[in-house]
C-alpha cells in the first residue's frame, strides 16, 4: 500500500480554505485530474465527446448524478470542495471563479474527471529532463489552436494544448516518456513551428504565463484538458463547472499505477 498521505493532506487543506493556489508542482508523484460537470441532460454527449477525443479528454472517472465522491480514484473525497478553484459557466458565458462549489450544486449534475499533464512531470524529470515551468514556479503556456474537436451533441470547438520546450534530441525522449502515459494526455500532438496549429505567437499562452524557449530548443505541444473549457463556451449550457485551469484535483492514484488503472477499468 502506498503512502497516500500527501494527496490527502493537500485536499483536506484545500477544503478547508488553506490553499487556493495551482497545484502544479504539488504532492508530486500522484495523478492529478481536470474536472467537468454538466447537467445530467447532457452528460451522454460530453461522454461521446470524451471518447471521440481522448488525447485532451483521457477519462479517468466519471461521478455519477447524485454523488460527489469519486469513489475509484479517492474515496471519501468531495467534488465540490476539493479543488483549489473552480470555473462556473452560465449560458456560454464563464461568469465567475469560486474556491467551492457547494452553493450552486444540483442533484442532477454529472462530474467526469480527465488526466492531467501535470501527472506526466515527475516522469519526465526522473529521467533528467528538465520541466521549465516547475524551475520557474509557473504554469506551463496553454494555448487554443486551430484544430477542431470532433463534435458530439452540443460539444464542439477547438483543441487546446500546453507547451513544454526541449531540445530535438530531449522532445524525442519526452515524446517517449508520455506517449506511455495515454491517461494524462499521451505523446505530443505537434512538436516544432507555433503556426502549423494556428498559434500566432508562442510567447503570448490563451492561459498562463509565457514559458521561455531557450536556444536551440523548440517548443513541444500536449493535448490539455482546459480544451473543455473552450468547448462549454460555445455549448451554452445552462450551468456547468470546471477547474480554474493548473487548479486540480489531486487523486489518490500514483503515476506508477496508471497501467494497473488503464486494465482495471477495461
């Protein structure tokens, strides 16, 4: 049995309004999640669009209406409660951010939580690659691309990826290391030119802070699980909730595990 006290101090610290901040970087070694809740009316869709999507939306687990445990991935644990901050959506329009979510739950909402890159870093790093954002306390650059999602019911807009930047001979190994890992994202989706996927300037992230790109080096880009968030915007739903983005939901599961996970759920 692993030692789960790290992922579990983090969110009771969390719930009790201790630490708002991002949580990358944070009880390394243990898989951390995005979050999407819909409506339950809605729910079979963003689940077809989770499954004809699956490099920026690896399902991890989905909670069903009722409930606010995900039971498989860290019992006892509380959706509403457990991250550091959440976005709310309203009819297309994100109206707000909150550090809970409790005052707003519905009995019909639906919650999916999807693999996070941030569970690929300490791989990366224990084979000597350097994660740049985490040497400068940063996020990683998000950015919206040109490339479309496939559809499903009201779900559709365009893919949403972070950048991490690596010499050619290290995007190699990277690719490597997380093409290994299909649950927190996979291998990258582009490596090299910003403008082959429709990002104009590499120095200026949709989300996030710049993360410098050193000489020699070009910039690798993952499938991020912010890509929810550009879809909701267009679907107008009447209500739904995500993660503030680099603000997640720190699972009990160890980075180790992923394989043992990806059978089990079969």
């Amino acid at each position: 049995m692993h030692d789960l006290s790290a992922a579990r101090e983090l969110r009771a610290n969390i719930r009790r309004g201790e630490m708002t901040h991002n949580t990358t970087g944070m009880a390394m070694g243990f898989v951390q999640a995005n979050l999407v809740v819909v409506p339950q009316a809605y729910a079979f869709d963003f689940l077809l669009f989770c499954q004809r999507n699956p490099k920026p939306c690896p399902l991890l687990e989905v909670v069903e209406a009722g409930s606010v445990e995900p039971a498989r991935l860290a019992p006892g644990a509380d959706i509403r409660r457990d991250l550091p901050r959440y976005k709310v959506f309203r009819d297309g329009v994100m109206t707000g951010e909150e550090t809970g979510v409790s005052h707003i739950w519905r009995d019909d909402f639906v919650s999916f939580l999807l693999g996070c890159s941030y569970s690929f870093e300490k791989p990366l790093q224990d084979a000597g690659l350097e994660v740049r954002h985490l040497t400068l306390n940063t996020r990683p650059g998000v950015f919206t691309t040109n490339i479309p999602c496939r559809a499903a019911g009201a779900f559709e807009g365009p893919l949403v990826v972070s950048m991490r930047p690596y010499t050619p001979e290290d995007a190699i190994k990277a690719a490597l290391i997380t093409g290994a890992l299909p649950e927190v994202h996979g291998a990258p989706i582009h490596v090299g030119d910003p403008a082959a996927i429709g990002i104009a300037d590499v120095n200026a992230p949709t989300y996030s802070l710049p993360v410098p790109i050193h000489e020699g080096e070009v910039p690798v880009f993952w499938a991020c699980g912010v890509t929810p968030q550009e879809v909701l915007l267009r679907a107008r739903l009447p209500l739904a909730i995500t993660h503030a983005p680099g603000h997640m939901f720190v699972t009990d599961l160890r980075e180790e595990e992923l394989k043992v996970y990806r059978e089990s759920v079969r």
